[in-house]
C-alpha cells in the first residue's frame, strides 16, 4: 500500500550529486534576488516572453499547438479562443497568470489543486475542469513500430481523493518540520502527483503548474523570468526517462526519487544560467546593442540561431539582429550554418581565437 510520508525518504537522495545542484541553485537565488531588487524595471520583457514560451511549451508537450502570431495574441489576452486547443492554451495562461501573481495565496491544498484544474479548462463547455477522473485512466506508450503499449497504471478512480489529500497533508507536514530542503520535497511531490495522475485530462500540464507554484512559495522565482516549461520542452526525453525510472514499483512503496529529483534540480540550475547570462547581457552599460550580439555568440559554446539570440536580447529588434549577423559573418567573426530556417550561428574561433 502506497505510503505519503517523506519524513525518512529524503535522506536517501542526499546524493554528492544532488547536493551539488542544491548548492549552485541557493547561490543562483541569493545573487537573483540582489539583481531583481535593484534593477527589477529591467526584467519586464524576460517575464513576457516567459510566459509566452511556457504557455506555449507546456501544451505544446502535450500535442496542443496554435501558430505563433495567435499564441502571442491569446498570452496577450488581445484576441478569443477559436479552436479547442486555443481554448487549453488560454486557460493554461490564466492559471500561469494566477500563479505569477498570488503565488503567495495559493496552498498546494486539493481544493486549490481542484480550482486551478477547473481554471485550466475554464473556456471548455464541458464539466472536465475542476473534476477528479471519472474512470480509472492508463498511461500508454508508442514504440517505433506503432504498437502501444501500458508504461504505468495509476490510482484507481476511487482511490483518487483520498491519495490526493494525503499527498497534499504529507508535503504540508514535511515543510512544517523545516528539514527537507524544498528543492528535493517538490520533485518529490510532483512525482506522486503525476503517478496519481488525478485528472481524466491535463494531468501533465497541472504537474508543471505546480511546479512553478511550489517553487514560487519556496522561494525560487526563476521560472517568472525564464521558462522551465520550455526548458522540460526541450529535454523532454530525458523528463519522460527519468519520470519512468521514478515511477517504477511507486504502488509498492519501493520506487526510487532520485532520477526524477536530479532531472528536475539540472532544471532549475538551467534556468538560473539562463538567467544569469541574459541579465549580464541587460546589465552591460555602454556596449552597444551589436556588440551585445558579437559577445553573445563568441560566449556561446557550440551554436546559436537568430530565434535564441532574439530571445536572449528582448529590447533588440529582430533587424538589428540581422543587420549585425550579416556583418560579422561577412567580417570573418561568425561562421554562418545551414540555411534558412535552420540557420545557426558559431564564433569562428580558428580566426578570431577569444578576441
């Protein structure tokens, strides 16, 4: 019988390894919450395009995708859902917002957990929102092949709010006890919420949600100002291995935290990176906007496109950023990759070396 309890299961995760991300992301949130105090009017367009790339990474894991000029228009709240996967992706945004802003207000309580469900299908005519799963529910996996195939069985539907609420009472008493380190509790919790899986639909969706929600009551606000939906988007076959490992024998109490724990922390410490990188390119006083480029390329290991360049750079427009590209790949700087779409970007350092 599966026992919500994280009093002892904790101590088995304090891994050298795992030790190591919780020390860099507490020096990551000591030097954040510095730089957000003094220069928090400088961040405003980091924490619009996060919530642009979480809307749309988050869903888009799930299958659910509009096209970028609609996307941005729903996150900005300019225009009316037209389609069913609009309608997800509109509701994802408000409930993103809700968090974003009353994090603080927000107990990971089922109730809450009901609530945000319900707001998260808000624009749906159907009662999905808001409800437990009516039926027990499967979580299937495709091989190659086209041959599915059952990869976890979670809690039948009549088990389901009775093991919600002890997750929810067991992840309360843990904090209250002050000795678990939250970064390794929250993986934890969502980890169960997921093997749980208490919804007929948006169960992952709901899994990344209160990520951002217990990250935020604990501290760690990194996700308002870069994505971990997209970070999770863009390794998500390491998400999926590492949940899979997790999950296994969960029902018998003997399933192992850890894959799941050291994927989820190598998340945070990438966002904090990210962070940390694109406010030096914010903060750089008398540089100019194509040498902010040329030091961006030259300081990225490996190769970067024109879309990841845009993001880093918020306040620069999308013609300075070619109008500089296509001077330093005609100077010898840059070596250009590809074309069209798929075009990337690399520091020539055979010619340039570090200068």
């Amino acid at each position: 019988m599966r026992q919500y309890d994280y009093r002892e299961k904790w101590k088995k995760l304090l891994t050298p390894e795992i030790v190591s991300y919780l020390s860099l992301i507490h020096e990551f949130k000591g030097e954040q919450t510095l730089f957000i105090e003094a220069k928090a009017d400088m961040l405003t367009q980091l924490v619009e395009i996060a919530r642009i790339q979480s809307t749309e990474a988050s869903n888009k894991i799930e299958g659910i995708y509009t096209s970028d000029e609609r996307l941005k228009a729903l996150v900005k709240d300019t225009t009316r859902p037209k389609t069913r996967n609009e309608r997800e992706i509109a509701g994802y945004r408000d409930v993103l917002n809700t968090i974003h802003e009353n994090h603080d207000y927000i107990p990971p309580k089922p109730s809450i957990i009901l609530q945000l469900h319900r707001d998260l299908y808000k624009f749906e005519g159907s009662d999905i929102g808001g409800n437990y799963k009516s039926s027990d529910n499967i979580i299937e996996e495709e091989d190659s092949l086209g041959n599915k195939f059952v990869r976890f069985k979670p809690v039948a539907a009549w088990q389901t709010p009775e093991a919600v609420d002890c997750l929810c009472e067991a992840f309360e008493e843990a904090l209250e006890e002050k000795q678990i380190d939250p970064l390794i509790l929250i993986p934890m919790f969502v980890l169960d919420f997921l093997c749980i899986h208490p919804f007929n639909d948006g169960n992952g969706r709901m899994s990344r949600l209160l990520t951002l929600l217990l990250l935020y009551r604990a501290g760690y606000i990194v996700g308002k100002y870069i994505s971990i939906e997209k970070l999770i988007e863009k390794t998500k076959e390491s998400y999926y291995e590492a949940l899979q490992q997790s999950s296994l024998r969960w029902h018998e109490d003997e399933n192992d935290y850890e894959p799941f724990v050291k994927y989820m922390l190598s998340v945070v410490v990438a966002a904090y990176r990210d962070f940390s990188a694109r406010v030096a390119l914010l903060t750089v006083e008398g540089r100019s906007k194509p040498d902010r480029i040329r030091e961006l390329i030259k300081g990225t290991w490996g190769s970067i496109t024109k879309s990841e360049i845009l993001e880093r750079c918020p306040d620069i427009s999308q013609i300075t950023v070619q109008r500089t590209l296509a001077e330093l790949v005609e100077n010898g700087q840059v070596i250009k990759i590809g074309g069209g779409r798929y075009t990337k970007y690399t520091w020539n350092r055979e010619k340039m070396g570090d200068r």
